[in-house]
C-alpha cells in the first residue's frame, strides 16, 4: 500500500496522533500514519520552499518500514500547475493507496479527491482512507496516561463515498442498470461489520443489505424484460426501503436523499398484474420507459410482445392463454401480407383472422406490428439480413415506438374489454 502526503512550510508540533485506539508521537502526522497503515511507501509531495522540512520528515519516518519518497510540485497553483499536481496523485496511485491531506494547501485537498475518484475508476485502484490530523482539535492526554496533548486523525473515506453513491445513483436512474448502486450498499453494509463500526445510536445495518440485493433483483428483470416478475421485484425493493429507511439516515445520511429519489421514480412499477388491462397499460409505460433510459433491445422485443397480448386482449382471451399468442403471431403475419388469402390457412389461424377483421383499429394493429417485427428482427439479428439498415435509422425507428403504439393505446383505454 502507498501512503501519499503532503508537506508545507508551517511549523511542526510534537503530538500524540490517535486513529482507530492507535497512538503515536511524533510532530508528523506522515509518520503517524506510516505506523498505524504499515505503507510500504510514502510518497511526500512538495514544494521547493517546504523542501527543508524534509530531512525532518524523513528522520520521523526512520523506523518505519517504509521508504520515503519526495516529489516536488509547483507552488504557484494556476490551472497547467493544478494539472501537473493531479497528474503526480493519479501517478504516484498505484495499488492500494491512502491519502493525507492534513498539510495540503488551496485547492489541493479537492484536487486530492479528484484525483483519488479518478485512478478509482480508471486504474481500479483502492482508496483505503482520506485522512486529516486535526491538530486544531487536539485536547489533553487523559489523566494517568501520557503527557502532552492529543490529537484525532480523522478518515474522510465516508465523504469521498458520496461521489461514488452519486455515481451509482446516477446511473440506475438514467439506465436502470442498479448494479453499482447495489454494490455500494453491500460494501457499505460489509464495512460496517468489518471494521466494527456503529451507528450514533450503537446500532448495525440490519437492512442495506436486503435493499442491496432487491435493487440487484429489480434491475436484473428489467434488463432482460420479463414484465410479469419486474412488479414483485419492484414491490420488495419497495419494501426493503421502507425498513431500511431509519437505518440509512442513520449510517449513510447522503444516501437516505438518492434511494428516496429511486423510490420515488420506480414505485408505479409494483403494479397489479392480475387486471389485464392494467397490465397491457403498464407494459405500455414501460416501452416508453426502455425508450427514456436508451435500453433498445428491450424496448423492441417488449412492444412485439405487447402487440401480441393487445391481439390476445382483442379476442377476449386473457394474457395468460400462452398457447394462443402462437396463433395470434401467425395470424398478424398474416394481416400485414398484401394478397392476405386465407384459403391455406389452418383453421385456428383463419379463425383469428376474422376476427382481428372486425376490430376496428385493425388497420394501426398490423401497420404497428409491421413496423415492429421489421425492427426487432434487424436487431435481434445483428443486422445479419437483406435490408443493410444503418444504425441511426434503427435507433431513430426504436424511439417512435411509443408513438407507434399510442393510437392502440388510446383504443384500449376507451374501451376495455372484459376477457371470458
């Protein structure tokens, strides 16, 4: 592990530093920490005016196990010289890395955690702690122990997690895809245990880590769209928020704001699905849905499907007469087909036929299931086919969908038919 610091001009006092039950005396708080994390190097970032303190520095580090290494960085802090320092952070990150921004100056402490979320996401490399001696909040040895003064080493770790809340927030909101956020809970659950932390009230997490795998469920159905499990998915993360609610105001307050914003936005997914004409209304909702968060192939093989039950509806049968949806299919084939000669066709088929005739919107029902079954088959088949439709055109066609859809919709909101 790597410990990065930073050294200024300022005066150093002897103190005794405190982290984690932990104490060490020394007027570095460099040299503190290279005890308490054992680093196996402690890269010092410098000025050339705070370069005399370095002899002192290292002399404090002498008994570490750990070897010193100075790199000087620009004292002027214009823009080409805040790159430069970004630049020697994101450098020196290589592996598990601890900062200690306790002597930073101006803007280095937020370049610091810039740089600390970058090498994060872009070399993977593990930020264990962002610490801060606090040496304006030192108080006095307790009575018995040690003389002298003591100050507490504080881990801005938890703030620097917001970025990554925000992140993984960010993203199942705009996508859906819920997997960072999940994994963020269960870390956060995970650390709580693991370095025996607690909640101001002395409790432990009992429920991130039901909400980190519900969150996982629910994006798991929506990535494959399976619209008869994505309400029960989304009622039990309902559910695991609601009891997790106190819990995460407690441990992760910043996080209670992101997850009620969640579920605020997924709640109409907990739909009743046992009323088909709910259920072809919310399908509906979640084509466009699909559409809004740019998950394409979903949004397409879902409006095929949708056009099928809206067939299924049509004829009175329910949504979950499953055998009939082979029929229903064959025989919009059939409807789109400009000679539409039924004379070959079986009996089950011709049957559908006549009667998809009499419905009204038959017309939008086989224009919108043309339109559909070109377009998902150009997908579904990696543009393996005749017609070489570039993939603007395609993405274009896939967001008129809703529109495509809306005159059915419209029908079935005026009249809804009662399935036998």
């Amino acid at each position: 592990m790597n410990l990065i610091t930073f050294l200024g001009t300022g005066k150093y006092s002897e103190t005794t530093y405190i982290l984690n039950g932990q104490k060490y005396l020394s007027s570095y708080v460099a040299a503190a920490l290279g005890e308490f994390l054992k680093p196996e190097k402690i890269v010092v970032l410098h000025t050339e005016e705070s370069s005399v303190k370095l002899p002192d520095l290292s002399l404090a580090c002498a008994q570490l196990d750990a070897a010193v290494v100075p790199v000087e960085i620009p004292s002027t802090m214009n823009e080409p010289a805040m790159w430069n320092v970004f630049k020697v952070i994101t450098d020196s990150s290589c592996g598990p890395t601890a900062l200690d921004i306790t002597h930073s100056f101006r803007a280095i402490p937020l370049l610091a955690a810039a740089a600390a979320v970058f090498t994060k996401f872009t070399s993977n490399v593990e930020i264990t702690g962002v610490y801060y001696g606090a040496f304006d909040s030192r108080q006095s040895s307790p009575p018995g122990q040690s003389s002298g003064q003591e100050t507490p080493i504080i881990d801005l770790q938890p703030f620097l997690d917001v970025m990554d809340w925000s992140a993984a927030s960010a993203l199942f909101t705009h996508t859906g895809d819920a997997r960072e956020l999940s994994a963020v809970l269960r870390q956060l659950n995970g650390d709580y245990y693991r370095q025996k932390r607690t909640a101001e009230n002395g409790g432990n997490p009992r429920h991130l880590s039901e909400v980190s795998t519900n969150l996982a469920s629910l994006s798991a159905v929506l990535s494959i769209a399976r619209p008869r499990e994505i309400p029960g998915a989304a009622k039990r993360l309902m559910d695991s928020l609601q009891r997790a609610a106190d819990e995460i105001s407690a441990f992760a307050p910043p996080l209670a704001e992101l997850l009620g914003g969640i579920s605020e936005k997924y709640s109409w997914m907990a739909w009743d699905n046992r009323d088909d004409t709910m259920q072809l209304q919310n399908e509906y909702e979640l084509i466009k849905w699909y559409m809004q968060h740019q998950q394409i192939m979903q949004g397409v093989s879902l409006s095929r499907e949708w056009l099928i039950s809206f067939a299924v509806y049509l004829l009175k049968e329910p949504l979950s007469a499953l055998a009939k949806r082979e029929f229903v299919t064959i025989a919009l084939n059939e409807a789109v087909k400009r000679d539409n000669d039924t004379a070959n066709q079986a009996e089950e088929v011709r049957a559908i036929c006549d009667q998809l005739k009499t419905v009204s919107c038959v017309t939008n029902l086989a224009s919108a299931w043309s339109f559909v079954r070109d377009l998902r088959n150009d997908i579904d088949h990696c543009g393996m086919t005749k017609q070489d439709v570039p993939t603007d055109t395609l993405l274009a066609n896939a967001n008129k969908l809703p529109s495509k859809l809306a005159p059915l919709m419209e029908r079935l909101r005026s009249v809804q038919v009662a399935p036998q």
